[in-house]
C-alpha cells in the first residue's frame, strides 16, 4: 500500500512499474469496496495510462508526478468517462472534455483511477445525500466520512490513491478531511481553474486535493494552479513558490475567540486549541485572540448565497438537453417537472427551492441583495484581520465524525459548517490538517486560514505544527 508519492517513488526507484503501483491500488480499492468511496474505477483507461508512463520513465520523459494515482470527486469532468455528481439526474451521461485540472495533472503523467461518491452535487455535509448510498468512514463504518468530498477523503486515507480531488464550496474538502485524519486544502479562490467542475455555487466553489502529507498537496496545487483562458475567475499571480516549503519564522497568528468560546464545541476540540496555542507561543510565535462578532451570521448568509447560486445553475437539467429523462412524461411541461421531480435527491430540491425563493421577486432585495452586503461586511473585518496577523487559525469542526443518521435536522447539518463556511464566503485559502486524537478514537483537525494567496504561509505554519 502506498500512501505518500514518495513511497510510490521509491518503489519505481527499486524497480517497481507504474502499471503493477496501479494494480496495487486497484487491490486497496476492491479490499475496501463496502465503504463505496467509489461509484467508478477506471480500470482499463488507468492500466493504459500507466503503461505509457512506464515507456516515458524508460525514455527519461516522464513527467513531475510520474506514478501518482489520483481519484476525482464525482464533479470533476474526465474526457470520455461518465461525470454524474452522484446524481440520477445525470445518469449515463460521458463528458465530452477534461476539467482544466484533469488536463493539468496527466500532462504531468499522474493516472486517473476512478471518480468518487460525494453528496449528491456537492451538498451535503456527511456525504449521505448522493444518489448511489453513503460512503462509510474507512476509520469508524458506522460513522459518516464528512461531505461532500467524502468518496475523496475515504480513498486517500484508505490508501486507493494518492491523492484525490475535491471541491469545496463551504467546507466540503476540509470537513472531510477533518473526519478522516488526513490533509485537504482549499486554495484561494481563483487561484485554481473552475472549468470543467460541475457547479454548485460559482462565487463560492473550488477545486483542491486530499493527501496524506503536505509535499503533495502542495506539488498537486502548484501543478493545478494558474490562469486558465476557460475561466474568467482564474488569477494569473504566480505560486510564489515551489514544492520546497519554506521555514516558517516568527509569525502573529490569531484566534477566533467566539470559536473558542462557542458552547456547541466539543471540549477536547477546545482543549486541543488551547494546547496548539501555547505550543505556538512557546516556539516564539505571537498568538492572540481576535473578536470576529458575525460568527453566528457566516451559514445563513451562506445558504441564502448558495441556494440562490444553485438555483440558477441547476436550471440546465432539465431532462431535454441530457442526462435523466422521465419515462413517464407526456409533452414538455411534464418532461420538465417529472424529469427534475425524479431526478434530484431530497436536498437538492430543497436548496434549489430555497434559491429560487431567495431570488424571487419582493424578497430578492431582503435575503439575496443582504446576504451580499453582510458578504462585504465578512470580507471586510477578515481582511482587517490579516493586516495585523499573518495567520488565523481555528478548529476545522465542531466535533469528530458522527455517526450515521444522528443528525436529521437540515439546519443542525448545515451548522456543520460554521468553521469552513468563512474561507468560502471571503474567498481566503484554508487547509485542514490532523492534529491529535479525541478520546473516542477519531482524528481532531486544526485549520489554518492566510490571507488571499498567501498559500505558502499557510503551508508553513501547517508544516511547523505537523512536526513538531
């Protein structure tokens, strides 16, 4: 089994083939199929990819990630493979191109081994809402993997893949990352190309990886990363670094100190704060607490954001142009309702609803229009923030992974969020990254928010607290 590329290195050093690292993988993933982290795997198109590496390695051509096996969250389009984000609405639909990043990453000759189960659309924070049944936490089956990259978070920690891609559009690669004990990071927005990412909410979405030690996550982002003529949004500044990550020097890193204080925190996460900030001090670091006082508006404003976004950008399955089409409809007005009645989950629906009322006319002004205003508000007071301090840091969740079907409340599910929802809402980068253990045997995971692209301070830090 291996977990890092370095090791997948090492065993192509001794002699080892990509196609025989790939038939590995494909070993780990058939031993853990119960947990249906994945709804596909590449198998054929993997083995052939793999080969072709392995001529480019005997040739001296290979490129930078050369071996690495990578899975894509079930929203990432891969030319001529199917692309459902765990939806029947897009049942044996293939898509026709590859996400920017997909086309990224095999340029480098990393191999795509399959697609993973998410939430269905990427909404959802336990991962129990895709169409294809919920993916098991590999640490605790009886406890949810997080969402909606939770099919993502499972194969890295599992040893399917190396690294995997999620996107996170709230929280949805480092909530999962948080309940599986491994490393997800979500970029500055923009800072990664959108284009071939099925959308949820565009102002908000972005593509980011999971893996198991920081050397590729940031080697996986520094080959992602760049303008993109297909996406508007891209950011053409530079990295600013490379794979080496640099030391950290003496920093002022903040707290949140409603985060800390917040009654719904469990109290080891709050211990383990605590102990991260005197551990911080004592390396010489300034850490002082910071009063953020909007703490309690960051997820309302987010789904009335959202909602209204996915509203939108939901509109185009409708049953005419692809995808799911009702067998029971008659003429176009039935083959609308029945098409997209049957063919989006339970919370789809939902939150399309709830968008298409945000925007409806005589509320658009009272949700739609304020939500964009507390929206400035929120960047407004986090930059602030980042003009005295160099680094925030707070707990990634509230509490470890729960068990399945423990939260049936939506809005108890949706304060899920209330740590990762601002990186979303201000478009700051954010990683989260195991940091000890809760009594009850599941992983704690502490998150590192830095200014807009400033990524390398964030990996910095990270790299500091992971070892020490």
């Amino acid at each position: 089994m291996y977990k890092t590329f370095s090791e997948v290195k090492s065993a192509l050093s001794a002699g080892k083939s990509v196609e025989s690292i790939v038939h590995s993988y494909l070993e780990q993933i058939e031993k853990h199929k119960d947990l249906n982290a994945f709804l596909e795997v590449f198998t054929e198109s993997a083995l052939d990819q793999a080969r072709l590496v392995d001529q480019k390695i005997t040739s001296g051509k290979a490129g930078r990630l050369a071996g690495m096996v990578i899975g894509l969250k079930d929203n990432i389009c891969y030319k001529g493979h199917a692309v459902s984000a765990s939806s029947k609405i897009l049942g044996g639909f293939e898509s026709l191109y590859s996400a920017t990043v997909v086309e990224r990453l095999l340029a480098e000759d990393a191999v795509i081994i399959g697609r993973l189960n998410c939430d269905e659309f990427a909404m959802g924070s336990s991962n129990e809402n895709s169409a294809y049944g919920p993916v098991k936490n590999n640490l605790r089956p009886t406890h949810v993997p997080g969402g909606s990259s939770g099919g993502s978070a499972v194969s890295v920690s599992a040893g399917m893949c190396t690294v995997a891609l999620g996107s996170d559009t709230g929280g949805s690669i480092r909530q999962p990352a948080s309940f599986t004990g491994t490393i997800g990071f979500k970029p500055t927005y923009g800072r990664v190309s959108r284009y071939g990412l099925i959308a949820y909410a565009s102002s908000f979405d972005q593509i980011g990886p999971f893996a198991n030690n920081l050397e590729d996550t940031v080697l996986v982002l520094e080959i992602m990363a760049g303008k993109d003529p297909h996406d508007a949004t891209s950011s053409s500044k530079p990295l600013g670094f490379s794979t080496e990550i640099p030391a950290i020097g003496k920093k002022k890193i903040a707290y949140l100190s409603e985060a800390l204080e917040n009654e719904n925190v469990d109290p080891e996460v709050r211990a383990m704060m605590e102990k991260t900030i005197a551990d911080l001090r004592a390396q010489g670091h300034t850490v002082e607490g910071v009063s953020f006082p909007y703490l309690d508006y960051l997820v309302p404003t987010y789904y009335v954001l959202t909602t209204a976004e996915a509203s939108s950008n939901l509109s185009r399955f409708d049953g005419v142009h692809y995808g799911y089409q009702s067998p029971n409809a008659k003429g176009v007005e039935q083959t609308y309702t029945l098409s997209r009645s049957e063919g989006f989950g339970t919370e789809v629906k939902r939150r399309i609803m709830a968008g298409t009322f945000v925007l409806s006319h005589g509320f658009y002004d009272a949700y739609y229009t304020k939500g964009m205003k507390v929206r400035r508000v929120l960047k407004n007071k986090t930059n602030e923030i980042f003009t005295q301090y160099d680094l925030l840091i707070l707990p990634t969740t509230p509490s470890t992974a729960f068990e399945f079907g423990s939260i049936n409340d939506p809005i108890q599910m949706y304060l899920q969020d209330i740590f990762t929802v601002h990186a979303n809402l201000t478009g700051n980068p954010a990683i989260a990254i195991p940091h000890g253990m809760h009594s009850n045997g599941l992983p704690l995971s502490l998150q590192i928010m830095a200014d807009d692209f400033n990524e390398e301070a964030i990996f910095s830090l990270a790299n500091q607290i992971m070892h020490n």
